[in-house]
C-alpha cells in the first residue's frame, strides 16, 4: 500500500511537471530510490525529504501533512 508521504511526493513532482529523472538530478538520490520512495517501498529519511522539497519548491510539512495547506 502507497504511504502518504509516497503519495505527496509523487503528486507535487508530477504538479510540478518533473520527471523522476529530473528530480533524481536536481537532489543528487538515485532514480531508483525516487521511485521506491514514490511507490512506498522505502521511507525516505528527513536529509531526502529536505532535498525533495528544495527541488519541487515545496515545504516538508506539504509532503508529510494529510492536509492541504
């Protein structure tokens, strides 16, 4: 089952209109661990949340938060 944070993740890149690649590129974490984190088979740790939100310009509480803000 997709974890919330998956779920977030997944939709602010894709609001966003970046690819798993380009997301890979701009925090420097491999494309495979975008998408594990994306698909809820890893959890990603606070330091890739961090880098996540930097590169989709968005606050970690939107990607961790089950509300909109």
């Amino acid at each position: 089952m997709e974890s919330l944070v998956a779920q977030k993740i997944r939709e602010a890149r894709l609001k966003r209109g970046v690819t798993q690649t380009e997301l890979s590129k701009r925090t420097d974490i491999h494309r495979n661990t975008i998408i594990n984190f994306e698909t809820g088979r890893r959890d990603p740790r606070v330091k890739d949340l961090r880098k996540i939100a930097k590169a989709l310009n968005v606050s970690v509480k939107e990607l961790i938060s089950d509300t909109e803000d």
